[in-house]
C-alpha cells in the first residue's frame, strides 16, 4: 500500500493520538493540528503534504470552512480530504464542500487505511500525468516559438530598413498573421497551465505601473490602427513597487486589454490602476479596463469565463479568437487571491475588473545601474545555439549599434565571456554542452570569488511562470522571451545603464 505524508485535523487529542497511531503503524509520516485555521498554516509549510483526515466540528474554523478554503487555494485544492465525522453527518454536504471521502467514527482500521492508500495512489498518478503533460507543453512551446523568432524578428528587421510600399504591404500582413498565430499559441499555452493549478511561488518585488504600462506599449499599435485612444490612470496611492506575480499580472492584463481592443470600433479605452485596502496588513491592487464596445448581454456576461465562450458565435466568425483568454484570466487572478468581475450592457461598453493580493517589499537599495551612457555603443556576449535565432538577435542589436560577439553553447560563452570584456550577456537557456542555467551559475560564482557583475539576460522560448522564476534564481538579472522585440531589447539593455 502507498505510504505519505497525511495531516490529521481534529480538536480532540485522543482522536489525534488514535489516527496518528494507525497511520505510523501503516508506514505513513503524521502532521497534526486542532483546528482549520493551523492545519492551513501547516499546509503552507508542508506543501507536499498527500492527505488530510478532518473532522468537522472544530472551534476557530471548523471542517466545511477549512474544505471551502481549501478550494480557494490553488496549490492545495487537489490535496485528497477524507471527512472523519459522526455517523450524522451530511455526507452529501461535506462532498459539496469538496471532501474526496467520508468515514464514520469509530474508525474501522483496515477500511480506513484502504481509502487512504487508494487516495495516495491516484493523486500520485495524477500528479506523474501532470508533470508529463508540463513537460510535453514546455517542449511544444519552445518547439513553436523558435520558428515563430525567425518569422516575427525578421520580419521586424525588414520593415525597419528601406524598402517599396508595396514590400512594407506584404511584410505588414506577415507580421500581422505572424502576432495573430502567436497569440492563439500563448492562449492555448496558457490555457493548459492554468487547468493543472499554477504552483505556489513565492511574490517578487515588481512595478504595477511599469507593468501595465508595457503591456498599453505593447497593444497601442493594435488600438491606433482602429483609431483607438488608450488612456491610463493611476491611483496617487498605488505603491512604486509591490511583491507580487508579475508575469500573471501582466498576462491578465494583457488578455482583457486585447479583448477590449478586439471588441471596440469606435471611441476607447480607459485602463485605471488603484488599490483597495485590507484590514490587515496585506492590501489588493485593482485594475479596471473600460471601453466603448459592442457591450455584452446579462445573460452572456454570466458564460463568458467559461473556457470556448465568445459574446455569440458570430462573435467567432466577426472578431476572431478561441475564447479561452477570460477563463485563464479568472484562474490567473484566484491563484493571486483575487477576483475578476465584468460590468456590462449590449452596445454600451464593458468594464472588466480584477483585483490581486499584494504586500509592500522590504526597504533595500535602489537597483544596480551601470556607469555608462545608455547610447554608447556596447559589447554583447550572445549565448545562442540555432541560427535562426543567433541572426535575428545579432541582426536587431548590431542594428542598435552595438557589437555582438556568438557563442554557440554555454561553455564557449564561460571561454568567451573569459577572453574577452564585455558589457552584458544574453543567455538562451537549452543549449548543448552546457545551457543556460548552468553557465550563469559558473560566472556568478567566478564573480563572488574575483568581484565584479555583468548583466546576464535571459533570451529564451520557455515562458512558463516557473522558467522565469529558475533563471532569475540562476542568477540571471532580466528575462526575455522569444520571439524577440526590439522594443523589448532597447527597455532591457536601457534598465542596466544610466541615461
């Protein structure tokens, strides 16, 4: 029989001991807590936790409030729950609540140990599924996004030099086909993320007005080619910088404004930043997204954060899309603590709301800048393997006016990196011989040994939350996803030096 880590939740010291004690017998490791606010605690702290036996009524926070907040939580919602409860307990309601099973005290120990084991078994099953699954996608978006570099970069770089109006045409319409599929391809990525639960990672100090600014950057070509105006106002009471998720923020963020864009022919658009305040000392950030669209019905409004759900068919067939933005939107923002919400009426406009949990960094020092002109000509290690890749990134940065020297794995970028002097690095992630990860790792521990810092940044096609969060734990400073902007490469570069 499988054999786990089982949090016991009960208020009754001699039930506690009795469970504890069948489970040690059966091979199973025991956390314990005496109410449903401790066992949350302990939850947080014990992340790998396979099973929860709880009893219903407990003092502070009882089973049903604790199942209801276990549902809340999306790095713990899968967690198996087994109700132990008197033989009057409302089965049906403890499994409206989300209990995966129900045993009647007194516990029959075989009974007991069968459910937990078979429990075990299919959450570890569907985990080992899960991890296959995140892999396949991590392959398909890296495998995707590496054609789509070559055909979005050079594209860009074409259209930034001389050529004939009827050339500039066509390029326009590859670009424009190439962004539409690149944008099915992050709402499907997204999408199959979001159905596994986004893992529980830890906030890190952002910008919430850099970030929605940049995604306004990013769409304002979209909108003005509409004839659209984009407008943003902040809040005076919105902090500079939050601990937060930021990649989330900005992919909801992203998803309503291009919706609203989608959905709007004439007039509009107002994006508001603020802050709604807690009682306690966590606050929610809130962003608002007005627009003067086509609106949306009562009844639709209730559907539309279903996944494959537009306004109408017509819909489908008038704006295009697949539906599947808002619904990765709603899971995005309940795995920050948060909510979305949509105001709307038919041919009147929509305001779609969300808000985010958020808390005030530590005070440190203000980031590290460069001594350096921002428009001096600078010298850059590219760490690249394919060539597709290493010309478009080459290409739009010596277009910048700066010197790029290629590595074709990331040992030849420790040995060129060595021999030479240069100013920033960018590191590509899968590579031969030694990636990405492991080449950064080797630099920073040369620099703690000899002193100094360069700028490595992240140029990679994985673009899960996690891929972020390992390159800025490698020891990378900035990271950047293909395909390759050079909007996104003059921000990142300007970041590292003063003007």
């Amino acid at each position: 029989m499988s054999s786990g880590k089982v949090l016991i939740v009960d208020d009754d010291s001699v039930n506690i001991e009795i469970l504890n004690v069948m489970m040690e017998n059966c091979g199973h490791h025991c956390i314990r807590a005496s109410n449903g606010l401790e066992a949350l605690s302990l939850l947080e702290e014990n992340l790998d936790t396979d099973l929860i036996i709880l009893d219903l009524v407990m003092p502070v926070m009882d089973g049903y409030q604790m199942l209801d907040e276990l549902k809340k939580k999306p790095h713990l919602r899968n967690i198996p729950v087994i109700v132990a409860s008197g033989a009057d307990c409302n089965v049906l309601k403890t499994l409206q609540h989300g209990a995966s099973d129900f045993i009647a005290k007194p516990y029959a120990h075989e009974e007991l140990e069968v459910r937990i084991s078979n429990l075990i078994t299919s959450k570890r099953a569907a985990e080992s599924s899960q991890r296959s699954k995140n892999e396949f996608v991590a392959i398909v978006s890296h495998e995707l996004r590496t054609p789509m570099n070559g055909i979005i970069g050079m594209t860009d770089y074409l259209l930034d030099g001389e050529v004939t109006p009827s050339q500039q045409e066509c390029l326009g319409i590859i670009r424009e086909s190439a962004n539409n599929l690149l944008k099915i391809i992050n709402n499907i990525l997204d999408f199959t993320n979001s159905e596994a639960d986004y893992i529980n990672l830890a906030p890190l100090p952002f910008k919430y007005v850099d970030v929605a600014e940049q995604v306004i950057r990013d769409l304002r070509e979209n909108a003005e080619a509409k004839g659209l105006t984009l407008r943003l106002n902040v809040s005076p009471d919105v902090p500079g910088t939050v601990l937060g998720h930021m990649t989330r923020v900005s992919k909801v963020l992203t998803n309503i404004l291009d919706n609203a864009i989608k959905f709007t022919l004439t007039g509009g658009i107002l994006i508001n930043l603020g802050v709604v305040r807690d009682k306690g000392a966590d606050f929610h950030l809130f962003c608002s997204v007005s627009d003067t669209g086509i609106g949306i019905s009562p009844e639709t409004a209730k559907l539309i954060f279903k996944p494959f759900v537009q306004a109408d068919g017509s819909s489908i067939r008038r704006f295009g899309g697949i539906g599947l933005g808002l619904t990765t939107s709603q899971r995005l923002v309940e795995s920050m603590g948060g909510s979305i919400t949509v105001s709307a009426n038919p041919d009147s406009g929509s305001t779609f709301t969300f808000t985010f949990r958020a808390e005030l960094p530590p005070k440190s020092a203000d980031a590290r800048y460069l001594d350096a002109p921002k428009d001096r000509t600078l010298s850059v290690l590219l760490a690249e393997d394919i060539h597709v890749n290493q010309l478009v990134a080459g290409r739009l940065l010596e277009k910048l006016g700066h010197r790029v020297t290629i590595a074709n794995n990331g040992a030849e970028a420790i040995d060129k990196w060595k021999q030479g002097c240069f100013d920033l690095i960018f590191m590509d992630i899968q590579m031969p011989e030694m990636d990405g990860y492991q080449a950064t790792r080797f630099i920073r521990e040369e620099e703690h040994d000899k002193g100094g810092h360069i700028p490595i940044i992240a140029l990679t096609a994985n673009v899960l939350e996690n891929d972020e969060r390992s390159c800025l734990e490698s020891g990378m400073d900035a990271y950047l996803t293909k395909p390759i902007r050079k909007e996104s490469l003059v921000k990142v570069i300007e970041g590292f030096f003063q003007a």
